[in-house]
C-alpha cells in the first residue's frame, strides 16, 4: 500500500506528550483562576460568517483570515476571542446579566508568515467583564488581581504588571495641540521597548512633530519614580480635564490594588504603555517576566468603550486581557524557564509482577481513591522490560507487586530518583507521601 | 454607522453561560478521570493537509470536509481525533514511549446537512492505547473501567456498557459460509437497535443469506442470559478457530472487570454490538445511559488491529473510545436528565455596602484561601439593584457587607434559598459549609 506522508502545516504547534502536559498544565492554571473569580466560561464556534468576523476588519486582519466557501456561505475561521465575545455579546443582549463575566480559551487562526515563534494557530486565553452603559473602575483592578494571582502560581519568576491610561496620554498629546496624531503617536510610542528611544524620535519627527513636542512627551512618557511620586507628578501637570479624568482613574485603580493588598512590587505605573490598537480608551496594562524582558509583554489588555459597535447600538463598555498562550509556552521553553523533561502524566506506575490481577487492582484502588493518578503497566513482558517502560515514563515512585507482595499483603515500593526501596504495608499505604 | 447582524452559523453550538458552565464541567469531569489513569493530554491542529486527512477517507467523508486552499495548501479542517493520532503516531514513532496512552479533547468539523441535534462543529473527548505490535488485552478492560468511573461521577442515572468482540460475530458468520458478507452483515446488524429485528432480517434476506441463516444470527445475537450464561453458551457453540479467539478474548475481559471490582450491573455482553466501522478488530464497546435508551450510545469503540496503515508500515494495534460530548449534552438537556439552572460560576457573591475596599478584600481573602469561588458585585447602584444582580446570577448564599459589618469585624451572610440570615464573625468566616 501507498504510504501518505504523516506531516503537520508549518506554524503549527504540535507538541510531544511531555511537552503537552506541562502546557495543559499552565492552561489549567490559568483557566481555574479565571473561574475561581466568579467568571463564565464561553465558547464560541471557530467557524463564523466571513461577514460577521469582518464587520470591522481591514488591513492585516483580511489577509491573514483563512476565508473560504462552504455551499453558499462565505466562511472564516476566527481570528480572535474579541470579535466573538461582541457578537455573543449583541446577540443575547437581552437575555445577559450585566456585569457580564467571561473567560474563553481557544484556538485562533492567522495566516501570518511562518517565521521562528510565530504561530498560525494558536491559544488565546481571555478574559473580560462588560458593563451595560457603564462598568465600575474596579473591575480594571479586578483584573490586575487576576493576572497576579495567575502569575504567582504560575511560578515563572517576578513579573510587573504594567499599568496605564490612555486618557493620560491623550490628555497630555492634546495638551500639545497634537489631537488630530494621537492615534499615530500611541502607535509609535507603543514600540518604544522594542525599538528604543531614538528610533521612536526620528518617527514622531517624521509625523511632523516639532523636536520641542518630541523631547516633551518622550520626557513625559519615561518619567521615573514611585507609583506615588509619578501620581503626584502626574497630578502636577493637570494638562486638561481629559488627562485629569485619566490620572484620577489611575489612582482609583492603584489605590484598589493597594487595598486588595497585592505585592507593590508586582505592578507598577509605565507611562511608556500604550497598547497598538486604537480601541482601548481607558485603563492598559502589560506584564512582563522581569527576569526575561526579551519575551515582550505575556499579557495584555485593558478598558474599552464599546464592545460591539458593529453589531449593536447598545454600548457595552468592557475590560479585559488576554494571554497569548501559544507563543508564551514556546518562549517559555526556548528562554529554558520552563523544562518539559521529567514531567509525567501519573504519580505512580505499577508494575505487576504476579498474576493476581485481584490483588493489584485492589491497590490501585487505595491509591485512586487517595487521588493519586495511578498507571499500571500491562506490557507482557519480563521485568526488565517494565522496568524500562517506568523509566522511560518518567515516574518518580514505582510500585512493584509480586508473589511475595501479594501473600503478604505488602507492596515494594521503589523511589526512581534515590533508588530505594522498601516493603510497605497494603494497610500503610494510605500514610505514604508521595511527593 | 451600518450595523452587521451579529448571527451564528446553523448546525454550531453556541451556549448560554449557565449552559457552557454545565458543558464545561462534564467535560472537566471526563478530562479529569482520563488523566488519573496516567494518559497525556494531546493536541493537534485543526486544520491539516488534505492529503493526510483524506488518506484513507472516501464517500460521506470527503464530501462532508470543510476543504480549503490558503496560499499553495490544500488545505482541511479535522473531521475527527483518530486521523489525527495516526498521523501523529506515525510521525512521530521513534520517539513515543510504546504503549502510547493519550486522550485529546477537540473540536471537528463536518458539514452534515444540519438537522435537530446534529452539529457541524462538535467536540469529541477521546482516549486510546496505542501498542507497538502487541497491545495487552487488559488495555481493553481498563478502558471499560475509565467508562464506568466517568459515567458514575457524572450521575446521570444507570449505565451499562455492553460490551463484544467482532472475532466472536465474524467467526460466527464465517461458520455460516458467509466469509464474503461479514462487512454488510455487521453494518446491518449494528442497526438492529434502532431500526428492529424484522427489518433487519429482511435487509439480510437482501443480501441473499438464506431465511434459515438470518434466523440463526438473529438467534445468536439476541442470545439471553447473564454473562456467565452467555460466556458458556458460546463455549459451546465452538464454530472455529477465530470465534474461539473472540471467546477467550471475550472472556478475559470479564474477568479482568470482575477483578476490578467492577459494579457488574454496569457491563455485560450484548451480541447486537458490532460497530459500523470496518476498522475495529476484537472488544468492540458502546455505552447505554439505562434510563434513557433512546439516546443512543454515548460512548462507543473498540480494539484496532492497525491504527496508522495508512503512513507506516509499522503495526500499531490499539483499544479506545470517544464520547462525543456536543450531541451528547444536546439530548441530555432536550431529556431533562441535565438541567442549567441554578448555575452559577461563583460559590458566594460579595455586595459590598460600605466603601471600607480594604475589609471587604480581606473577607474576599478569606474565602479564596478556602478555595471558594468568591465574585464581588462592584455596580455602582443601591442595594435593591445589587441584590437584584446577586439573584440573577443564583448564588446560594450572599455575603453583604455594610459599615456595621465593618466596625464590627463581621459579614451579613444569607442563605437565598432559605431566605435566613446571619451575622458571622470574620475569626469564624473559615468555618462557614457553604453547601
């Protein structure tokens, strides 16, 4: 018989067993602290009408798309969770509570060009809270709370989240008579940490920014100091009623989080963050590993006017961030914060060695209903050979049953890593620890 | 500013919040018991060259892919979990640890004509044991054994898995002399369930089997008796050598469950068990909720000899079975067995009263270390509008939180079912059974 190729799509992640379960891991993580704050979770389908997925599109997002026709419908993979969530959002208005809290894990489509971790499927994982007409500011520190509680499990090292207000930075842009360039300033700006600061100059100067305007706001956007020294400052300037709005959101959003008691150290005012899109209004954040600046921001977002202004004309202000899942485990194991190698999908393996099958389930019982995920090896073969298959799973205790185990009602139970080994009681086994 | 109407495709289900919480926590509840018996999670595209999904497929399949170019690929959304194992199998062989124990939970895609309670886009939930060469039979059983834990903790009434061997049936019909019709005859037979033994005796007579032979399989199918019986009974009937394999693989099986100590009015053997597919060799299974026959089988699969033909030449034997979790919740919910009310995402819902953030975290605090899933109402309204919002999203108990509670370290906590009310200290809130 003809044999087919077994190839995957280039750009699209398929991991190995060890690698999938740390990744799972990760998204368990995430999506258990998503829910432990009282959020839905929501899933929408991955295929959408191309016309609903690309109400606002244009640009990068139409070429991306994996677009195609299926009977006479035009048909689009999605792209996002944004779009979506609007689109759910608008559609059962009517029968939504708000508040509305949502998370949604998923995989998104983007055509992109393949290149070193970039992906064309990948995980996204967010989260957002939409008001109806309005949503209270501390729903923008509720989210700041998240991040942190996800991040501190997640154990990747310090991490600060990011925080700042695009009123601020409009307020302020204005304050220059540079209204009609904020959009392109925010976007330009936006790339400072990636690009540096005199990059960004020679940019703003060729949007016809004068020098003077230029120095002004890179002086603002990299003020130094304490979260309180940069509020005071910050409260000094008092541009116009616009900045003043945002300065007074950024304290009630510090003050929120100094009151939830998280680690200062955890989060911090940066005027630089702007966040590319022109679809944010209020509140951005980003958050960066701080002993790996290289991977960029793992989590973004921040507070939106108006969720669903293509589908509806209620308005839905939101807040809310996403972590890009995908490319976050790739940089994670690349940067080498993450190994996959001794990482095993049960605690413990058995290795029969007597026929009485009664017996040995009855162990695994004990250790199933202790919660102990539990594996046992069937292979029929020799010692040996189960002795390989243990060592080739990775597990840090076996346990062995023989004969002998099974007419005194013991196990031997073998530490993998100290290569010990002792005779336990079937009665005992309950007490072991197996960590 | 034109609006698009925010519509959802037909034939792709999109839930309620209450509805995918439901979901989610039967999906949670199946992922979660596969992985305690030491499975790796796996994951693989969504979308792969045609060429490798279609290598085997022909006829429904083909015409029922969603198939697409983007650039120079030919391109295709999955269809089902077992392609994609076998291409991953096979790709990557020389570095899986044999036997492969993997479930993957996901998304496929077929565009079926859409018809009440089939799904274009529909999740399924499988797991399999892949050998390398050999596969112990006790795989097979302990598949069996994941079924019954999965269907016991979802408690949707009584189950039975009933379980056959398709070397026991096609040894039968080759005993007939009907070798050549074995693949129409387990076709027609599989349906005997849903379409009745008259009608399927008379699409036999179709196939030119005599009335005498269509009255013996129908005779040997339906035969009765507990499984000792039937186990007995088909010792006796001995027609050849592979309906003796089928017997003693057949038997094995059932004593492994009774080792296991298996509920033994969770499985038995049922001879009308053939499955469609012309794939599965040996143990073929399918799971039955007792209470609600007509929903069909909501856990079906079996033995392979051969997962990967197609692109190895390697011999990979393997035993699983898939849930197909989108129709399954459907006819849960159309039965009334599932119901979505009184969901809730949350544990207990914070109203805050006071304006004292700091005492409200803690008691938020609280409750979190305790593990409970813990949502805080922040709509900047009265107490009516508040505790309206607490109502409709159905917590059970409410927590209020007003300047008395402050100033006297203490929280209102209401229970909303019994309408009762009570002040707890905060030194006591640890001790509070929120169930």
């Amino acid at each position: 018989m003809n044999k087919t190729e077994p190839k995957t799509l280039s750009g699209f992640m398929e991991l190995m067993p060890s690698e999938q379960l740390v990744f799972d891991n990760i998204k368990n993580t995430i999506i258990e602290t998503y829910r432990s704050y009282g959020f839905y979770p929501l899933d929408t389908p991955v295929i959408e009408y191309s016309e609903v997925l690309l109400a606002k599109a244009g640009g990068e997002t139409e070429k991306q798309i994996y677009r195609f026709n299926k009977g006479d419908n035009d048909l689009s993979l999605r792209f996002d969770l944004t779009v979506p969530l609007a689109k759910y959002v608008a559609k059962r208005y009517n029968e939504l509570t708000f508040p509305f809290k949502r998370y949604q894990t998923g995989k998104v489509f983007r055509g992109e060009r393949p290149q070193k971790g970039r992906f064309r499927e990948f995980y996204q994982c967010d989260i957002d809270i939409i008001g109806d007409e309005e949503l209270s500011l501390k729903y923008d520190s509720e989210i700041i709370a998240i991040i942190n509680d996800i991040f501190t499990k997640l154990n990747l090292g310090k991490f600060v989240v990011r925080i700042n207000n695009r009123k601020v930075l409009s307020g302020f842009f204005e304050s220059l008579g540079l209204t009609d360039k904020i959009t392109d300033i925010l976007r330009i700006v936006d790339k400072l940490d990636k690009i540096g600061e005199s990059e960004v100059k020679e940019i703003l100067k060729d949007y016809n920014i004068s020098e003077n305007d230029v120095n002004k706001i890179i002086e603002f956007i990299t003020m130094k100091g304490s979260t309180k020294e940069k509020l005071n400052n910050l409260r000094n300037y008092n541009c116009n009623e616009l900045f003043m709005r945002g300065v007074s959101e950024l304290e009630s959003v510090i003050e929120d989080l100094e009151n939830r008691n998280i680690n200062p150290e955890n989060y911090m005012i940066d005027l630089t963050i702007a966040r590319g899109l022109d679809y944010y209004t209020g509140t951005v954040y980003e958050t960066i590993l701080t002993e790996y600046p290289g991977i960029g921001s793992v989590c973004s977002g921040g507070r939106y006017e108006n969720l669903a202004e293509y589908y509806t004309d209620k308005k839905l202000p939101g807040v809310g961030v996403s972590i890009g899942l995908t490319r976050l485990f790739y940089q994670l194991v690349e940067a080498g914060i993450v190994t996959v190698e001794n990482t095993t999908p049960s605690e413990v393996i058995i290795l029969p060695m007597s026929e009485n099958y009664k017996y040995i389930y009855e162990v695994n019982n004990i250790l199933r209903n202790k919660g102990i995920k539990t594996d046992i090896c069937y292979i029929e073969k020799g010692f040996k050979q189960k002795m390989k298959y243990a060592n080739k799973m990775g597990n840090k205790y076996v346990i062995i049953i023989g004969d002998d185990e099974v007419n005194n009602n013991t196990v031997a139970l073998k530490n993998m890593q100290s290569g010990e080994q002792e005779i336990i009681e079937l009665d005992n086994l309950n007490k072991v620890d197996f960590n």
